[in-house]
C-alpha cells in the first residue's frame, strides 16, 4: 500500500514508523529537509522536502497512484488544503487529516467529513483524544494507563506494583488457577524499563509496571487482586483551562454524578473564556505552581489533580507539589516521552502522551480489513489490537493452544456476540468472533498475516 504523509513531526514520524515496518510504500513531505532526513536515515521511507498542500510537491510524492493520504502538519489550514487538493487534483481514495482548532470542529460549521463541504475522510483532533485519555485516567485512579475495547466490554490497565502487592513472586500460571472465575490476563510487563510479553512461568515484583485485559465487570476485583483501592473520584483540580482542560471540564459537567471540578488558568483571557464555557466549574486565574492558589482550590482534599497546560516541566512540577499537599491522585500531560521514566521516582500517578494517543487514533482508521481498534502502547513499543476474526483467517475454528502465536503476542479476550471469555488453551476462536492480541512491535505484521488482513486498509 502507498501512504503519503504530510509533517514529519513527532506523530508523522512515528506513524511512518509503523507503516513502513509493515512493508508499506510511505512517503514522508515536510518543509523542513533536517527532519525529511532524519526519517529517511532512520526509517525505510522516501522524503520530499516541500509545502504538502502543493500540487507538485505531491505529485513529487507520488500523488498520482497514492492509496492514502495522512495530513498532519502543525498547521491546520495547510492540512485540509492538502486533503482538498488529494482529493480533486489526484483523485486519493483515503485522506486523514489532524485539525487542532475547536472553531473547525464546532458542529455549527457543520460535519468536516463530508466531502461536500472539506475532502476529509477523518478527522484527529488531538484535543479531544487527549481529553478522552484524561477521562479514562480518571474514571480508573488507580491505574497509569487505561483503554477501552470491545464496545465498552473489556479495558486495558496499566498497574504499577507495590511492595504491598498481594500476589507479588507468583507464577502466571498459578494466578489464572487462583482466581480461575476472574476475567483477566497479564499481556504485558514492563521490568527495568524492558517491555514484553509474558509466559505461563513468568513472576510479578515490586516496581514492575504491567498491562491486564479485563472484562469491564472484572477491573475492581482485577485491581484488588493487584493491590490497588478503588475510590469514587469527586473533587477534582485541573491546572490549565485551554482545549483540553476545557473539554474535561465541560465531560464532567455532564455527568449525572455529582463531581465538583475547578479549574486553574494562568492566561486572563483563557480563563475567562473557561469560565464563560462552564456553569458549575469554579476557574481560578492564576499560577498552577503557586502553592497558596493550589491550596485556595482545596488541592489538599482533591481526589486527582489533571496538570494539562502546554509546559511538560510545568505539568510535572504541579503534580509532585499537589501530591506533597496531600492530593488523592495526580495526572500530569507530558509530550515528551522521554521524560516517562520520571514519573515513579517523582510519584507521580499517571501521564498523558498526547503524541500516543494520537497515532492510536490514525492508526485505529488506517488499519488493516477488520482491525476494529489499536492502542499503541509506550513509546510505540507495543499495541493492543482488537479485530474481527474472518473465515479465511489461520485462527478460524482452531483451539487457543493449537495456534502457534509470535513470543510477543498474548490473547488479551475473546468475544463472542455480546459475550467477552477468558482466553482458555481449550477456547476455540471461530470466523466472526471479535478476538484482542497485545503484540510487540515487531510482531505486528505477523499478527496482521494471522488475521488475514495484509490485502487492504479499509
């Protein structure tokens, strides 16, 4: 398959890094050539260097016989332009485009996928995936990462073990006969900063960092047995009011549950415009960091402070001086992934890495036949893939035990019309059934030739 991808930032890079791995013909255009050679010296993909909403710089690209185009350059002007431009000029059947400004997205300009009005197929608005993300973070406190799948049946965890952990130095194998009726696997665990998939025999220790597939009825009981409390989330502090915060914010108003949210904002006008926004959310102007305006929005009886501003050293600074004040729980939004291993060390409960979210939502709509959802897990280390199985696939109508899986791939569930089972050795998948593989980066292509999906995207 030929993909153009317009921006060779952080999330066009990383998306060519997943296409291109799967043997995809990707070409990259960004007007910066310093950035075009870094993914054409690290990467296997061509580079254009050029304005991506020029008709020459695409063709250059290879406009003409593209199956897709992806549009994600720090402009959002220059990235519907150029999906214009794919569609009426080069006739590319598939244009995904990242649009930032609420404005554009505003249901009273009216619906930017049709392609009366914009040549856009999807729309990614990072805002709002990230704001997603902090809603997850929250409505699952006591985990670092959390995904839904299978239409709200089953989620994704991510748990950071503690001493106090109760099935600390057990074999695998004997928790699944322990806790033989709870609907849960461990797919992934994180030692030592080493990500990969577990066998049978393997332990869990403190300071292990591990990702459990549950049914959505089983994640209280699935965080016990891991030594996590759960609690009911109703005073939350969120530091900075532009689009994402403002997002969770106006969420949180929705809800039927009563959850009392404030709002810190440095920028006057951002703040007034919060205030503006919402009815019951109290907005305080002024700086998260300032530990009497923290204190003034009760930061001490807060449940989980959500630090969203546009500054990671910012984020991270606010969530370890609310944690110090005595707040419940802190989620701090960082871009840099770098900065991850920071976040044990400065206690820090959970982040948010907008660049991850992102590329889990392109990647979700530019997948192969049935692929129903991925979630790119760490710094694109991992995903969590759920698909429909169909009737010309290896799995179809074989036992669990009999197929022979890649060492870093682990059956998280399978479900079956409405029903979400186990993955038992003597679970037999058939066509039609909806299955969710955790599998290591590298063994992502052979995850595709196993779900018989390497024909097409969409």
């Amino acid at each position: 398959m030929k993909v153009i991808i317009c921006g060779a930032g952080q999330v066009g890079w990383q998306i060519a890094r997943h296409l291109s791995g799967e043997k995809n013909d990707v070409t990259l255009v960004d007007t910066n050539a310093d950035l075009v050679r870094r993914a054409t010296d690290t990467l296997d993909v061509q580079g254009v260097v050029g304005f991506a909403s020029h008709p020459d710089v695409l063709e250059k690209a290879g406009a003409r016989d593209a199956d897709m185009l992806i549009a994600a350059t720090h402009s959002d002007e220059v990235n519907m332009v150029t999906c214009q431009v794919a569609h009426s000029i080069f006739n590319i059947t598939r244009k995904i485009a990242r649009i930032r400004a609420q404005n554009y997205l505003d249901a009273l300009y009216g619906d930017l996928t049709n392609q009366d009005q914009l040549a856009i197929d999807v729309v990614i608005s990072p805002e709002r995936e990230v704001a997603e993300a902090a809603l997850q973070r929250l409505a699952a406190p006591a985990t670092f990462d959390t995904e839904s799948f299978m239409g709200g049946h089953a989620q994704l965890l991510g748990i950071q073990l503690s001493e106090d952990c109760p099935v600390l130095n057990t074999p695998l194998r004997q928790l699944n006969e322990l806790f033989s009726t709870l609907r849960a696997i461990v797919v992934g665990i994180r030692r030592e900063g080493r990500l990969f998939a577990p066998e049978a025999g393997d332990q869990l220790f403190a300071e292990d960092q591990i990702y459990v597939f549950t049914h959505i009825e089983d994640v209280n009981r699935a965080l016990e047995i891991f030594g996590k409390k759960t609690k009911k989330q109703e005073r939350i502090v969120i530091v900075g009011g532009g689009n994402v915060g403002l997002a969770v914010a106006l969420a949180l108003e929705k809800r039927t549950d009563r959850i009392r949210a404030k709002i810190i904002e440095k920028d006057r006008a951002t703040a007034e415009h919060a205030a503006d926004s919402l009815e019951r959310t109290i907005v305080l102007n002024g700086d998260g960091m300032d530990i009497d305006l923290l204190m003034e929005a009760a930061i001490d009886r807060a449940d989980a402070i959500l630090a969203v501003t546009d500054d990671d050293k910012t984020n991270l600074l606010v969530a370890v001086r609310a944690k110090q004040a005595g707040c419940q729980m802190t989620i701090a939004l960082v871009n840099d992934p770098t900065l991850a291993p920071l976040m044990a060390p400065l206690d820090i409960d959970a982040y948010i890495n907008p660049r991850a979210t992102t590329v889990s939502s392109i990647l979700r709509h530019i997948r192969h036949g049935r692929v129903r959802a991925v979630y790119s897990i760490g710094d694109a280390e991992a995903e969590m893939i759920e698909a429909q199985v169909l009737s010309t696939s290896p799995l179809s109508g074989r036992l669990v035990r009999d197929i022979e899986f890649p060492e870093g791939v682990l059956v998280g569930a399978v479900m079956k019309g409405e029903k979400v089972l186990k993955p038992t050795v003597d679970l037999r998948i058939e066509a039609g059934d909806v299955i969710a593989l955790f599998a290591m980066a590298s063994d992502v292509p052979e995850v595709e030739r196993l779900l018989q999906v390497s024909i097409d995207f969409f």
